[in-house]
C-alpha cells in the first residue's frame, strides 16, 4: 500500500472554563497546523444544541479557514443535509469554490447533528426520512451543474463556479455507503461514530460504485478518533477522559464536562466499562509507534490510503501534540510542497 495520508476533522471543542471564541481559535490554529505538518485535508462538523461544541456551521467557518491556508483541502464533515434547503447548500459551496478553486470538500451526512427538535427547527420540511434525503442529494446535483428548474425556467444556483466541491458521504452503515456508491461520491466512514463499523461498509461501497464526473474510481476514506501521547501514561489519561466524553454523549450530555483533574478519580460502574468495551472500535490511542501501527492495520482491512483523525482532549497543548506526533510518524513534512 503507498503511504497513508492523514487528514483531520476538528469539532471546535470548546474546554472547561473557556469559551466559543477561544474553541473556534484554536481551530483556525490546528488548520494552519495541517497546513504545515502535511496533512491532506482539514474538516469542520456541524453540531447542534451543545454547549461543548462550538462548531455549528462548517460552511461559514470554512471561509476563514481556506484564507488562513495555503495547501491543506477545507471541508465539511459534515454538512446535515436535511437540516438545510438543498439549493442554499448549492449556494454556499458554489461560492467557497468560486473563492478557494480546487480546494473545497462538501462532506454531507444525514443525521441531526444533535437532536431531532433541534433538527426540526433548523428545517420544519425535516421529516426525517430516506427518500427525501435522496431527494435532496440528486437536486444538488442538478443545481452543482446548472440542469434544475421548473415549468416557469431554469433554477440557477450562484455563483456559477468553475469546478464543483468534492462531494462526500459520511457513513458508519452499509447504507450510506450505497448511496454513496450510486452517486460516484467519495465514502468517509464514520467509525469514530459506529466502533462496530466493519470493512464491508467499504466494500459494499467499491463493488456498488458508479463512475461519476468527479470520481472515475471508488475513493474511500476511514475516520476515527486517535489520541497519540508522548507515553503511555499520557495516552491513558486521554483516553479515560474521552471514554467519559462519549459516555456522556450516549446520554444525551453535550454540556460542560469539566477536565482531566475533575474526572481522574472516576470509577466507571460495570454498566460503563461495558459501553466503554462496546465503543473501542471508536478510539485508537496510544503512543507514536502503538498508534502508527494499528492505523496501518485499519487502513490494510478498510483498503484505504487516507484515514482521518478526530482529537478531544481537555487541553489544546495535548491534542497539537497529538497531531504533531502522528504527523512525524507518517513523515507527513516529506509530502509537503516548498
């Protein structure tokens, strides 16, 4: 396999005792970061209803983040598609391309990115369903290439860019990964979100694939929450405060969780370490050498060449070291260009 390429996705965690201003700073700082370290793309979340999460509208943060960039490709991982009017989405990454050409990725998902009331306030036509979210793909579709419109004439979907944003689908299903599949796009598997996503999402989505303008092959990426420490010590504390994180997630806790001090002392009831073992899958940490080692394993069982990392901790010291660290490991400096 050629050398696996590294991307990032960044969810504007905002820390214990700061704020949403600092969280979406540290953001523009990781993506100047990638930038630097080599990494192949940069890509912002879409979350809802969460005071731990800053990181609401990837489409206007991705402005600022292209501009502070030179090499690294910004994206979304992912716009909620159903949150949105699909023409408006057109719009607005008709517009990033327009302004940063050829650099622009539009990851797109299905789920609320919070919860379902949240959901149906951002969007009251939200019903949730299959066949509206398939709708809506193949209407961007025709508003990405100019052939919507109507009894009364054409829809026009400006700016009127040159090229048309990468086009994504975030899947941890088999699903996902045929619509993906049925619409020539690019597959990123979530198993930062399903730690029992197996390979044949992947390879339902390479048998299922139809070449598309934007993609003649199957291009499948795998996404999953790393943590890379100095040692191994270290790597555990991170690990225990994110197991915590995700607990809290699973019950539906997206508000301020304290640090690392104010959860050390957690012991997790039986019912915990269960879930803790049942979400494994999720998290791949460890130190540079453990870590490289079992992304090189998951990238040989997905048959994937780019995984993507998402990292939560309760510092930005800890998780810009993080990156560093993996950066070195892939010797991600060597691909970039002076």
């Amino acid at each position: 396999m050629a050398k696996i390429k590294l991307s990032i996705l960044d969810q504007s965690v905002i820390y214990h005792k700061g704020t949403a201003r600092q969280a979406v700073d540290e953001t523009i700082a990781t993506a100047k970061l990638a930038d630097r370290l080599g990494y192949t793309r940069f890509w912002v979340s879409e979350h809802h209803n969460s005071t731990f999460i800053a990181g609401t509208t990837p489409e206007v943060l991705m402005v600022k983040l292209a501009d502070e960039t030179k090499r690294v490709r910004i994206g979304s991982g992912g716009i909620m598609l159903p949150n949105h009017s699909a023409f408006k989405v057109a719009e607005n990454f008709r517009m990033l391309e327009t302004l940063f050409p050829g650099r622009i990725d539009l990851g797109m998902g299905r789920a609320p990115g919070g919860d379902r009331i949240t959901a149906a306030i951002l969007n009251p036509s939200n019903d949730f369903s299959e066949e509206s979210y398939l709708r809506q793909l193949e209407h961007l579709q025709h508003f990405f290439r100019d052939t919507a419109g109507t009894r009364h004439g054409p829809i026009i979907a400006g700016p009127q860019a040159p090229g048309i944003p990468m086009q994504w689908i975030l899947s941890s299903s088999g699903g996902s990964s045929l619509i993906a599949a049925k619409f020539g796009m690019g597959l990123a598997v979530a198993r930062f979100i399903n730690g029992q996503a197996q390979p044949d999402v992947a390879e339902t989505y390479r048998k299922n694939f139809v070449p598309s303008s934007q993609f003649e092959k199957p291009h499948a990426v795998l996404s999953i929450a790393v943590l890379c420490g100095e040692t191994e010590e270290k790597a555990a504390q991170m690990r225990k405060y994110l197991n915590y994180i995700h607990l809290q997630f699973e019950k539906g806790n997206y508000r301020d969780f304290g640090d690392y001090n104010s959860i050390k002392d957690h012991e997790f009831s039986p019912a915990e370490l269960e879930r803790i073992a049942y979400n494994s899958g999720r998290v791949v940490s460890g130190t540079q050498e453990q870590v490289k080692m079992q992304l090189v394993k998951l990238a040989n069982d997905f048959g994937v060449d780019e995984i993507i990392v998402t990292t939560i901790t309760d510092n930005a010291g800890d998780r810009k070291r993080s990156f560093e660290l993996l950066a070195e490991a892939f010797e991600l400096n060597e691909r970039v260009s002076v």
